[in-house]
C-alpha cells in the first residue's frame, strides 16, 4: 500500500441495483454484489397460477395495442382528410423561379 491511502467507496448502481466496491486509488471495481431477488414462484401450484396471470396480462396488452392501432388509423385519416381538405382550399399558383425574381 502507498502512503496515500484511501477508504474504498461502496456505489449502487441505477441499472441493476447492485453494489460496487470501488477503490479510488487503483480506480478500479474491487467487487460487484448483485441484489437479492425475490423468489417469483415457490411452488408448483403457485407456477400454475403465475403462468395463467402471465397470459391474461399479455392478452390485456394486446388487446390495449390493438385499440390504439385502430385508433391510429382513425387519426391518421381524420388528419389527411383535413390536411387534403385545406389543400383544396388554397389556390394554385405558379412557383417563382430565380429568373423572374431579376
């Protein structure tokens, strides 16, 4: 060790929640600890039932992406109409060209 020694800095990190052993003198990651997980399923009555919610969920969500796709469509139209509306409106003129502006 150097004469200039430092205490290590412990960090959690905002990604993985994990916690990092830093030592500022050697500016390197001693040790990495991964959070503890919470075990999802305990038994296996309870995976049964974890997988049937898993599936009504993602039918949930499905079902939600599909409104907003037809509900997409309904803007997108209702704003051509409008934009192709505003269009007709708007008198057709002949574009300048740079020798007319001589």
């Amino acid at each position: 060790m150097s004469t200039n020694e430092t205490k290590n800095i412990q960090v959690s990190c905002p990604c993985c929640d994990a916690i990092l052993t830093i030592d500022p003198g050697l500016s390197t990651v001693l040790t990495h600890k991964l959070p503890e997980r919470p075990q999802i399923v305990t038994q296996l009555k309870d995976a049964a039932k974890f997988v049937k919610e898993e599936a009504t969920k993602r039918d949930e969500k499905y079902q939600q992406i599909a409104e907003a796709e037809k509900n997409k469509s309904k803007v997108l139209e209702a704003k051509f109409q409008e934009l192709f509306k505003k269009a007709k409106e708007e008198p057709i003129t002949k574009p300048l060209k740079d020798i007319d502006l001589d």
